[in-house]
C-alpha cells in the first residue's frame, strides 16, 4: 500500500512545506524548509525531491511508487503545461517548467498550480466545501486569492487563469493593487488595506490596540493585533474591521452574483478576525447581492488551516487521475 501516498507541496513566499497525503486524506510525515534558502528553481526542486526521497523511505515507499506530487505555486501557473509563469515575493522564477524538472527528477506524476486553486481543491475536497458543487474560496493575506469550483470541477476558464477574485475591482480609482491597478479587492482588504486602516485608528486614537500593539507587537502594527484589541472592545479597532467587512461583503456580493454559488470559503490568516468583520460582511452581502430564490448562500470559514495547500495539493493528484481538473 506504500505506492498510495501522494506528495503535497505548498511553495509560499517565507516557508515550503512538504508532506505525504494518505487516500483517506490524513496528513502523514512532513517538513518545512525556509524558502530563502532555495535560490532558484533548480534549488528549489533538488531540496523538495531530496525531502521526498527522506519521507518516502521514512514510510518504506519509493518515490518511482508514490502515487504523484503536486505543488501550488505562489503566482500565475499554467496548469496545463505544469509552467510556474512568476512567484510573487520569491525571485528567480520566470516561466518555469517545475511539473517537467519533477517528473524527471522523481519519476512519478507530477502537476501544478496556482496556490489559491490548491486551496480551493483542499477544502472542497477535504474541508468546509465537501458535498458542494458550486462554491467558492477566498484566500485572505497579504493577497486575496481566489479559486472556484462551478458544477463540480475547478473553473479555469480560457487562459487557465479564472478565479482571481481579488483581482476584481469594486472601488473605481481605489488604493493601487499589487497588480498596478486600483480599486481590487485585493487592494481593499489585503492586509496593506487593514494596516492603512489601523495607522488611521491610531492617529484617531485607539488606546488599547496602541497597548496591544507596543507590548505584544514589539511597536509593530500587525492586522493580529488590530484584531486582538477589535476583540477587547477598542472601538477604532472594532471600526477597522466593519469596514473590512463592508469592503468585503461588497465584494461577495459581486461573487454572487455572477456565480450563484451554494457557499463561501474565506481562507487565510485575516479569516482569523471572523467574529470582527463577520457581521458587517453578512448584512453587506445581504443588502448587495440579487436573491436566488431558495439558494442562499453560505459563507463559511476554512477547515484546513495550515495542512491546506498540501492536502489540497494531493487533491490536485486526484482529481487528475478522474480527469476532472
Ligand atoms: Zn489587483
């Protein structure tokens, strides 16, 4: 039974991790390594290969036996291909044939992909998505990233590149976006948008998050602590996060629109700040979108946490051998 693990690889921007994903989808053996210590593609995927070689052996398999190895990618990927375009935040890659170099390298199935439609694949899957056939999921960080699932199989439309939700603009002439534009969602309720938000708070005065802020937060501001004083009853930082939640609403509202879906996953580190921005989203939503009769959506939170991108990774593995992705 040792060919049936699947590699997970979940690329980000400060750490890769690295795990064996049993059918059922429990997570087995894992690693972290540090992502600046991988300079280059050709770094990247001797170190990964080397951490699979260890973790196969440590389950007595050989990676010529695993079932596959997936990794979702930090930036835009054609899946198709298995090419990593760009990686946002981590330098040196440019159109970069990664599902290629690990098939070679390991010899079993290889895929690739973006990592927000990892995550979606993850949850839907594994997470709060299981048993939908229409939904979406929002990856909510220092970017918004998004994936969707339409009628049971991942939306990638005619470019391979649907989904990017936080790329949708809802406020004409708005902050500028990482992507050059102005207005995204992204731009709106990315963690640059709730620091600008707090900064403002703070001029306003709001003691208990500058408390929060200089004791716990060493003098930084960080959206965590922006949530923890939201939550010991500062007003501003309780502000901060209804406006986030409007900015948001309105967003999903649009998402709604356009997609009908049955429910709403909100992933990422800022979904944390649920019980904050929750209610300003919901009556946002509510007011914002076009009923469907007898299908209102739900908006739930993210199951994986952290296994996510390499659960959803090993998802990816899967639904390839259906011929579904
Ligand atoms: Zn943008």
């Amino acid at each position: 039974m040792s060919g049936r693990w699947t590699v997970g690889v979940d690329f980000g921007g400060t750490n890769t991790k690295i795990g064996l994903v049993a059918p059922s989808g429990r997570l087995g053996p894992s690693r972290v390594i540090r992502s600046s210590a991988l300079r280059g593609p050709r770094a990247f995927v001797d170190a990964v290969s080397s951490a699979v070689d260890d973790l196969a052996r440590s389950v007595g398999a050989r990676p010529a036996r695993l079932r596959g190895l997936a990794v979702g990618a930090p930036g835009p990927v054609d899946a198709a291909r298995g090419i990593v375009h760009t990686c946002v935040n981590v330098p040196g890659w440019r159109e970069v044939p990664l599902q290629r170099l690990f098939e070679r390298r390991l010899g079993c199935r290889c895929r690739v992909d973006n990592d927000a439609n990892v995550v979606t694949l993850g949850e839907w899957r594994l997470g709060a998505g299981r048993g939908a056939r229409h939904l979406v999921c929002l990856t909510l960080g220092t970017g918004v990233g998004g994936g969707i699932i339409c009628d049971g199989r991942l939306l990638r439309g005619a470019a391979g590149s649907a989904g990017e939700i936080g790329h949708m603009v809802v406020q004409a002439g708005g902050p500028r976006c990482g992507c050059g534009r102005r207005g995204c969602l992204e731009a709106l309720v990315g963690t640059t948008a709730i620091l600008a938000l707090g900064r403002r708070a703070l001029r306003q005065g709001a003691p208990r998050l500058r408390h929060i802020m200089e004791g716990r937060g060493g003098g930084r501001l960080a959206p965590r602590w922006i949530g923890q004083a939201a939550r010991a009853g500062d007003r501003r930082a309780q502000a901060v996060w209804a406006e986030i939640g409007r900015r948001l609403g309105l967003g999903l509202a649009n998402v709604v629109n356009i997609l009908s879906p049955e429910r709403i996953i909100l992933a990422g580190g800022i979904a944390n700040n649920w019980s904050s921005f929750g209610p300003a989203m919901r009556r946002t939503l509510r007011a914002e979108a076009m009923c469907t009769p007898g299908r209102a959506v739900r908006v739930v939170r993210a199951a994986l946490g952290d296994e996510a991108g390499i659960l959803g990774a090993a998802v990816l593995v899967w639904e390839t051998g259906r011929g579904e992705t």
